[in-house]
C-alpha cells in the first residue's frame, strides 16, 4: 500500500506529526512519502510562508492575532480574495503530475493549506484516492470548513466536535483521533527508571523545560525563576536546535551556585525519557508538544503561547482542567507553587489528563487509513518513507 504524507513547512510540529505517520506506516508495511507541498510547487513560496509565519507570529503577534481572528469571523469577505485559493488553484495542475506518479492508494495532510489544495483537486476529479485531513491544535484552524472534499478530519479530541459541526463541518467525516504523535510515547517507562537513565534522583522533584522549535520566549529567564522558588528542583532544560539559548543556559548553569541541579541539553531523541521522570513540563502549548505531554500524563505549566491557534489551545487546556497558564498577573512561580503545594488539583490533572487524552492516535489512524485504502472510495458530497520537505527550527 501506498501512503503519500503531505505538510507545509510553518513551525516543526506538522512536519514531526507526517514523519511519526510514515514511521508507523512503514512498520505495517507501507510505502510512505513525505511531500512539503509548497516547497514542491514554488520553492519561493513555501519559503514567504514559513517566514512570514515565524516572522509575523514572534515579531509581531498582535498584527498575527488580527489575522487570525479575521479569519475567523469574516468568512465570506476573505474568500474572494484569498491568496491560499490563488495559489492552490495554479499549483494543482503541477501537484497532480506528482500525485500521478506516485500512484497512492491514500493521501493524509497534516496541515490546513495541504489539505485545501488536495480538496480543489478532488473537486475537480484530479484525485481519486481517499483523502484525511489532521487537525493538529486543540481547536479548529480557520480554513478547515474550506476543506469540503475530503473523507474525513482528524481532531484532537471528541470535545472540540461541537465546535467543528458548528464551523460547517459534517459531524460524519470528523474522527476524533487525537494528534498523532511518535509511538514511543504511548509506552509506559516508570518514573524510577527513566531517572536512572538520565542519572536523576527520583526522590526530588523535577522539572521539564522546553523551547519552542522557532526559539520562541526566554528559556534562561525561566531556568533562573524556577531556581528562585526555593525548591530543590532537578531542572531539565531543552533547547533544541536554538544554539543562542543552548549557550546562555549553560552560562547561566555554571554560574549557578544554589541547591538546585540543571541540566542542559540541546537537540535530544529522548523527549519520550524526559517527560517520563518529570513532575510537570514548562513549554509553549504546541499542539505536538501538548499531545505528547498528554500522552506521558503529564501536568503543564504554558508559556509563551503564540496568538491563534496556541492561545486556542490555551483555552483548551485550561478550561479542561489539564495546565496552568503564566501571565503577567500569575508568574511561573506562582504557578509552580500551586502545583506542588495542591496535591487535590495536582491528582485532578493527572485523571483528567487520563480522561481526555489519546496517546494511542498514530496507532487509530494509522489502521483506519490502511482500512480505508482497501475499501471502495465514498463519494464526497457536493457542497458547492521518502521526504520531499525540510524541517525548519
């Protein structure tokens, strides 16, 4: 069977979400191949969409908040003149000569603008495998109700179908999977051995801090305030590719002199491990990163969300009973303090986060798709491991 994954480069986590699908596929047999759709159709445009993305969302969040809210809200007015539509419909012809020659018996895109491309196509009979689209934040992208040619969409959670039907989306074609994440996280490492692999002391308390995959917010601020509280912390800090932060956190580390122990760490595989020995994590609310901390049971502490669908996400996680959320008027260390000093909220989280989670979403996905390969295509109503992409950090 023949799977074709297809993404667009704007932040890591749809990339990660079609590589753990591909991994997964190719486990059960499958022939996988990961396509950026825009760097296939113009490399000059899938290079402005994922710079305008990192630029527009850390630079100026508010001008991107706008946007997303717009988008929301005015519906009709944006589509006559929407620019993902014109660029769609010119690169449909040059993607079908792809899709062509790779002949697949299913198509999954892991992002809205994949998606919308793939749904022109079927429209216009250019497509005839089954088609899902993934919904990879904790809430529903505003051009997902523009996706009317599909066989199904993903969503985070049961939760947020209510919100999807009132969008316009036919409840029958919404699969509350959950965000697919990499397998591993769905195996059970206890808390002592995952600290004896990273050398830890599983009696003291440890906390997981991790950088976005764009270098957003300031990671050796929130190293320093964790230090502050007066806890016996073990601090794992992660920076990922972000060399700049990498570097001030090992000088904050070595300037360090109190009672807590840090450990800083750049790019690791291991984010499974990590999150198994810690007692809370510290990170912006990344649909991925939410999912995979979900999956490990693990309380959050939010940071840093950037505006649309991570402050989406916020009101998710928040309203569900499942993270605390820092602001101006509540700082980490407040946040810190409630959690620990809270063993009935903290208990809370952990059941809640057991309830609502989906840790074994790659694993449905993954056997639905395979199923539906195999099956008669529907007809869609009328409403009128191989990576072609590259990552960004």
């Amino acid at each position: 069977m023949r799977i074709l994954l297809l993404t667009v480069t704007a932040g890591y986590g749809h990339h990660a979400t079609a590589k753990a699908l591909a991994d997964l596929f190719a486990q059960k047999g499958a022939e996988t191949e990961i396509v950026d759709v825009y760097e296939y159709i113009s490399k000059m445009i899938q290079k402005a969409l994922s710079q305008g993305y990192l630029l527009s969302s850390k630079y100026t969040p508010e001008l991107y908040r706008l946007f997303y809210d717009k988008t929301t809200k005015n519906r009709e007015k944006l589509d006559k003149m929407n620019i993902v539509k014109i660029v769609n419909t010119l690169g449909a012809f040059k993607f079908e000569r792809l899709v062509d020659n790779f002949e697949p018996d299913a198509i999954v895109c892991t992002h809205v603008l994949a998606a919308h491309l793939v749904s022109k196509m079927k429209q216009r009979n250019m497509v005839s495998a089954p088609c899902l689209g993934i919904a990879t934040d904790y809430c529903i992208h505003p051009y997902w109700e523009d996706v009317l040619y599909m066989e199904g969409l993903v969503t985070a959670s049961e939760l947020i179908t209510h919100t999807a039907v009132k969008r316009g989306i036919p409840e029958e074609r919404i699969l509350p999977f959950g965000i697919p994440i990499h397998p591993k996280f769905n195996k059970y490492i206890s808390r002592e051995d995952a600290c004896a692999q990273l050398g830890l002391d599983p009696q003291r308390h440890t906390v997981l801090v991790m950088s976005g995959s764009m270098g957003y917010g300031n990671s050796q601020k929130i190293v320093k305030q964790v230090t502050e509280i007066g806890m016996d912390f073990q601090i794992l800090a992660v920076c990922g590719n972000n060399k700049r932060a990498y570097h001030r956190l090992c000088g904050f580390r070595d300037g360090y002199d109190g009672s807590c122990r840090i450990d800083v760490m750049g790019f690791v595989d291991n984010v499974e491990v990590l999150m198994s020995a810690a007692d809370c994590i510290i990170t912006k609310p990344g649909g991925l990163t939410v999912s995979e901390s979900i999956a490990k049971g693990l309380p959050m502490i939010l940071v840093n969300p950037i505006p649309g669908q991570e402050e989406r996400n916020v009101e998710f996680l928040l309203n569900n009973g499942m993270a605390l959320l820092v602001t101006k008027t509540f700082p980490l260390d407040d946040a810190l303090y409630h959690l620990f000093h809270n063993p009935v909220r903290l208990q809370t989280v952990h059941e809640t986060i057991r309830a609502i989670g989906h840790p074994d979403a790659s694993e449905r996905l993954v056997e639905y798709v395979l199923q539906l390969g195999n099956e008669p295509i529907p007809d869609v109503e009328n409403t009128d491991h191989v990576e072609a992409g590259k990552e960004i950090e």
